[in-house]
C-alpha cells in the first residue's frame, strides 16, 4: 500500500513537472540541437563575414595595409587618434574607432583570428547597440555588422540561453534545468523493473502496436537508454546559465571565486592596446589569446585571455590583468590556479558546446537536444491520449 502511494505521488510529480517546466526546457532542447547545425552553416553560408579577404590570409593584425591607415585615423579623429599613431598601434586606433562611434560608455571585446583566414571579429556592448563587427585583419577595415539576435543562428542561441530576457530568462532555464533533472529521476523510478520477467521486457520497443504505445515505449526507453546523456545536458546547461550554481560548489569546497585585481594609480603615461598585447604574449608566448576585454572606463584592468596547452575551453580561461592606463600587470592567473567553479567551466562549457571532442561531440549533443525535445512531446501525447 505505502508502494503503491509513493508511485502515484512520483507519478504526479513526473507528469506535472514534465508539462510545465519540461516543457520549456525541451523547447530549449529543441533550439540547441539547432545550434550545432545553424554555427557552421552561418559560417559557410556568409564568408564574407567570417572570412578574410585573401591579402589578409596569414597576416598579422599589426600590419596594416598603409592606404587604410588614413581613413582609419579619421575615423577615430575625436578620439585624438594621428595617422602617425594609427601606423603603430592598429589596435589602438581600432579601440578610439569603435569608442568614438559606440560611444565611452561602451565595452568592446576583440575575438583576435585564431587561424589563417579569420576575419577579427569585436563584440560592442553599449547603450546604443550590442552587436558583432566583422574586420579585415590586415586593413582594419570592416567586413559588415551584426546585431544582437541579428540572423538565425544568434537569435536561436540568444533563445536558447536566455529565451531573449536577458538574466532573467538565464535564471528561469536554470530552474526548469534542475527541476527536469527531478523529472529524470521520478522517470527512472517509475521505470525501474522489480521482478526479473519485467527486466526482460525493459528495453523492447513494441512499435506496431500503435500510435499511443509505439511513444509510450518509445519515451520510457529513451529515459532509460540515454538518461546518463541527457542528465549531463541538462545540468550542464543549468551550471552555464546560473553563475550562482558555481559560487554554491566553491562554498562546498571552501575555494573563493577568482575576482579581477583592483585598478590603482597608474605608474606613468599611456599606453597604446598594442604594447599591452605585446607585452602579454611575450609573458605566454606558448599560448594563443582568446580574448582581449576592454571596460567602458579606466576604473576596471583590461583582461587578455589565454588559450594555453591543456585548456580544454575553445576561448581559454588563463587569464592576464593588466592597467587600462599605463599597462603594468596587476595580475595573472593559469587555468590550473583558478577556483573550483572556473576549473570545472573550462570543461563543462565545451562538453555542452559540442567542441570538446569535435565532430563526434556535436553529433551527439545534437541528438541528445532531439532526444530531450521528443521526450517532451511524447509525454505530452501520451498525457493528452490519456486525459481524452
């Protein structure tokens, strides 16, 4: 009897839970299986974007074609930028260009080419326009804009990480995350045979027996069967969209969060973002930079972000802080030094991904996204057949 009351009640929680919540999470699912198909097809489909012209194959940001260098300082002109500075520091010019257009209150992240061929692409985030520039990396000049949810694949990953609400939306997919992983386990429960003749019949799929039936075994075999690879979909998805859940495991564990230094007084004149750069690949000449971070005001440190060996994340983790101002490093930190949160990212952010064993994990974060969305709509027919 007691048995017989605590699966009505999983049973209860398992359905109520899978049509709201579950529901959501599958759309979600949905939209990030589309993901590993519409990246690459963006790329392929739009090269003028994503690749560079062909003078610029293999070419250096710093050499800059001389007949772009002219309009480039004029661009940056109420930046106080002079064709003289623009010769030396390309970057620099390129940090006055976007401030003067986007305007100081804006930040700026430049995505430096990571092979032959790549366009360098700069994520602006201001008041006025969030978005993505496409540049020639020889010439600086641009190769077209995006915004935002400009495109199919940014408005499907924009859905899928944050269902267009920004931290809102991020906490909402978090919560329904942790509570599909409640789903998954009441689904185990109910599913779990007891008696050996029901082992035997646990992993048939009887699918000539019609409609209603063929879904039925159909949902309870694909929670059985690849439970393991949906559950580390959907908690990885939780742990990339609530950063929260990271400060919880370091609390466990007693590890504090890793926080960028403290920008003091600056230790002499200006320096241009091509000496910072410089002088940050001469400290891991060994690493490939991810990323260089730009804050809208000199009150937070640049952070140029290293790809070194062994880092499984696609962008690198290990991190330099230097001086907005006059450049000096206020700090560095490998990926090995980090906090437990910021370790356990470098992995679980290209496992979700899809990149961190290349095509095979794409294939199969793919297929996980269809198996979590087709487990969504079957349990919403088989509930709808039964209610009827």
């Amino acid at each position: 009897m007691a048995l017989a009351k605590a699966r009505k009640v999983w049973m209860w929680l398992h359905r109520w839970v899978g049509l709201t919540l579950g529901l959501l999470l599958a759309a979600a699912a949905l939209l990030g299986a589309l993901m590993t198909v519409l990246r690459p097809l963006d790329e392929a489909l739009h090269p003028a974007l994503f690749r560079a012209p062909a003078h610029a194959v293999g070419a250096p940001v710093a050499q800059v074609d001389p007949s772009a260098r002219t309009a480039m300082a004029g661009a940056a002109a109420t930046a106080s930028a002079s064709p003289s500075a623009a010769e030396a520091a390309p970057l620099e010019t390129l940090r006055r260009r976007i401030a003067a257009e986007f305007g100081p209150q804006s930040t700026m992240t430049l995505r430096p080419p990571r092979e032959d061929g790549e366009s360098l692409r700069v994520l602006v985030r201001g008041p006025a326009w969030e978005g993505t520039l496409y540049l020639d990396p020889a010439t600086l000049a641009e190769l077209g804009r995006r915004g935002e949810t400009d495109g199919a694949a940014n408005l499907v990953f924009e859905l899928h990480s944050a269902l267009l609400l920004g931290d809102t939306g991020k906490a909402v997919l978090a919560f329904s995350s942790l509570a599909y992983l409640a789903l998954l386990v009441t689904g185990l429960i109910l599913w779990w045979p007891t008696t050996r003749a029901q082992w035997r019949h646990a992993f048939k799929l009887k699918l000539d027996k019609g409609t209603t039936r063929g879904l039925f075994d159909l949902h309870r075999f694909g929670g059985a069967v690849l439970g393991l690879l949906v559950t580390v979909a959907v908690a990885s998805g939780a742990w990339m969209a609530y950063r929260p859940i990271g400060g919880w495991v370091n609390a466990m564990v007693g590890d504090a969060a890793t926080k960028p230094p403290k920008v003091g007084k600056d230790h002499g004149e200006r320096v241009t973002l091509d000496a910072m750069v410089a002088q940050a690949r001469a400290r891991w000449p060994e690493g490939q930079i991810g990323y260089v971070q730009l804050a809208a005001s000199d009150g937070k440190p640049v952070r140029i972000r290293f790809k070194l060996p062994g880092d499984p994340h696609p962008n690198g983790l290990s991190s330099i802080w230097m001086h907005p101002v006059d450049g000096h490093v206020l700090g560095q930190q490998r990926l090995e030094q980090l906090d437990l949160a910021t370790r356990s990212t470098a992995w679980i952010y290209p496992l979700h991904a899809g990149e961190l064993f290349g095509t095979a994990n794409r294939v199969v974060t793919g297929v996980v996204g269809l198996v979590l969305f087709g487990m969504g709509v079957t349990g919403t027919w088989l509930w709808w057949r039964r209610r009827r």
